[in-house]
C-alpha cells in the first residue's frame, strides 16, 4: 500500500513511519498542506490511502481535502484532527473525508482504521455471481442500478456522480436491501467494518452528502425512519 500522510508533527510521522514499514506500505510525508496536495496532484493513481491533518500551514486539511475530491473521488482519506468537536468532525466529512481519527491517537488504531478502509474499498472488486440480477449490475429494482466492478450507481438511467468510497459503499449497504430498516449502529458496523462506539454523525454526515449526490439526477430514495435509521426505498419513483 502506499500511504501519503499529511502531517505537520514530524514526532508524529516519525512514529507512524516505523509502524508503516512493519506493515510492509511504502509511505511518503509532507508537513505543509500545499506541499502534500502537489505530491497527490503530480501522481493522483499512485494512492492507496491519505492521512491528512486537519491543522496545516499553508493551506488547512479541509481545503486540501476537496482538492483532492475535485482529482479523486475513490482515493480513501482519514483526517486527523486534535480537535474533538462535533463541527470539526462532520465538516470534514462533508468535505468528502471517508473517516476521522482524534489526536492524541494510538498508532494501533490509525493502522486498524486503514486497514478496514482499505479493505472496504476493495470489497466492490469482488461480486457474488449469485446477487447479479443480469451480467452487468449487482442491484436492480425498476428505478435503480449498481455495479460494484465498475463503482457506478444509476437513477432512472442517470449516472450518481461523484461518490467517495464511503458513499458508495453506504449506498450498496442499504439498497442491496430494499425497504429494510439499518440503524446507524448497524451501518456504522457493516459500512466501517469496525464499532465507532455510539458515533452516529458519522452516519448522519455520509447520509447528507450521499443525498445532496442522488438528488442531483432524480427523486430522493434514501429515506429516514425517524428514532430508528435509514432505508432504501424507490418505490415512490415516478
């Protein structure tokens, strides 16, 4: 795997270093946001993982973050952040994050985070022949199409541009399943592939952008089932 963290604490990536080279990733550091944006610009497909600070001189892990959105919709990106609000945390989100890590941080944790994300990433690479409604699409209903080779999502015909990883693995979560209820517990432990303790704006956060995405081509289909979750429902579709 090959890492680029984006961190201005050269103690931090010092550490995190060895512990990338136990795991065998090659690893790049750049301690200036503007300076880690142009390493992912002069070879976007190069990346398998960014880590990214949220406090960087120059330019701030958010600005960088969508910049990178703007190249690279697929590329995982864990932000990391010493600030542990709640505003923080979903605005980076938004900004097309696919997780967050809280400083001070164990670098067992940040490892077991990519981990999971790197191998919920991979997942749309491997299909069960036996869900495929025909030889293109692994979710079909009458309004809806999802191929999980290709990382594509159709409304009534038209393409849902633009979704991270995240997005579309939550997407395939809930409508591989239509009508079906999933808790935010549940999602966050199917989606997350692992327990975020009761972190449930992690979900909400992924939901908004992940809408905002589907309503650009049609009729909303992820519904809310208020004190419960989320479902997947075109059955009101025109």
């Amino acid at each position: 795997m090959n890492v680029l963290m984006i961190e201005d604490n050269e103690s931090v990536s010092e550490m995190m270093q060895m512990f990338f080279l136990n795991e065998g990733w090659e690893a790049t550091f750049k301690y200036d946001g503007k300076e880690g944006l142009d390493a992912f610009l002069e070879m976007p497909e190069k990346w398998d993982m960014i880590t990214l600070d949220l406090n960087l001189p120059t330019m701030d892990g958010m600005s960088v973050c969508r910049e990178v959105r703007k190249v690279s919709n697929t590329v995982p990106i864990i932000m990391l952040t010493a600030r542990d609000s709640e505003s923080d945390q979903v605005i980076g989100l938004e900004m097309g994050a696919d997780d967050y890590v809280t400083k001070p941080f164990s670098p067992l944790t940040l490892i077991a985070r990519i981990k999971a994300l790197h191998r919920r990433s991979e997942i749309g690479e491997h299909i069960d022949s036996s869900t495929l409604s025909d030889d293109k699409f692994d979710v079909a209903t009458d309004h809806f199409k999802m191929n999980t080779k290709t990382r594509e999502a159709y409304l009534d015909d038209k393409q849902i541009d633009g979704l991270t990883p995240k997005e579309f693995d939550l997407l395939y979560t809930l409508a591989k399943k239509p009508r079906q209820v999933f808790s935010r517990e549940q999602l966050l432990e199917m989606v997350w592939d692992y327990q975020y303790f009761g972190d449930e704006r992690t979900v909400d956060a992924h939901i908004k952008k992940l809408r905002q995405k589907i309503e650009k081509v049609g009729p909303q289909v992820i519904q809310t089932v208020w004190g419960v979750g989320y479902k997947f429902d075109d059955s009101g579709v025109a």
